[in-house]
C-alpha cells in the first residue's frame, strides 16, 4: 500500500527495506541504509505528534536526527513535542491514523478522501479491514 500511496507523487519513492531486513527494525538502520544509498540527498523523517513525543526513546536518537532532518505534523489532540530543531510541517491538522482507517472500512465508510486512491482501489478489492 505505502508503494501504491507514492506511485501517485513522483516526489516519492517507497522503501522495502524494513520488512525484508531479518529481526527488528529501527529507524535508525533504515535511515543509516537510506543515506548509504543516496547520500546527496537530504532525508526527512515525517513524523506525527505522537511519535515525535517519543523519539528520545528510539534506538540510536542522537544518530538517527543526523542522518535526517524531522518534520513534525500535528494531530488534533495531539502531545506537545520538545524538539526544537525539527521542522514544523504547517497546514490544517488531521485526524487521521491506521487505525482510524481500518475502523472506517469495518463500518463501511469510505476513505478515499483519507488514503491515496490506489490505496482505497486496493483496499477495496482485497476487502481488507472488513
């Protein structure tokens, strides 16, 4: 789903390398593997409120803001973060999560205005979340 989600942005590229890494998976290593294979390029890690409250606890934080910048998007509701070099992602704040997203397909409510289309097609077909 997430290829599906950026084959609709030529800005965008999905990455497999987390689910064919054996064992867990940081962010750290993907990052780390990330900036081995393109490293002119500056990566940003977008994350939401709640995951940004969190980060110092991930594996290798000092490493892993390093290797990319962090870009915040606020979520209604949402914790406060302390990071103050990350990039604050401006516009209206959205509701919006996985879960969220599996509840509205169970009761049979739609959620093209929330994924990509290629994702709410793949959804559907597959009749996932039902």
């Amino acid at each position: 789903m997430t290829a599906l989600a950026a084959a609709e942005n030529p800005h965008l590229v999905a990455s497999d390398a987390e689910v064919l890494r054996p064992g867990p998976s940081y962010m750290v290593d993907t990052l780390r593997l990330l900036k081995g294979e393109h490293p002119a390029v500056e990566l940003v890690l977008i994350l939401g409120t709640d995951a940004a409250a969190e980060i110092g606890s991930w594996k290798s934080a000092a490493e892993l803001r390093s290797l990319a910048r962090v870009a915040v998007a606020a979520r209604p509701g949402g914790p406060e973060t302390d990071l103050p070099e990350a990039l604050e992602i401006p516009g209206p704040t959205l509701d919006l999560s996985a879960t969220r997203i599996r509840e509205r397909v169970r009761s049979g409510l739609s959620v093209r205005h929330l994924v990509a289309s290629g994702v709410a097609d793949y959804i559907c077909k597959r009749r996932l979340y039902s």
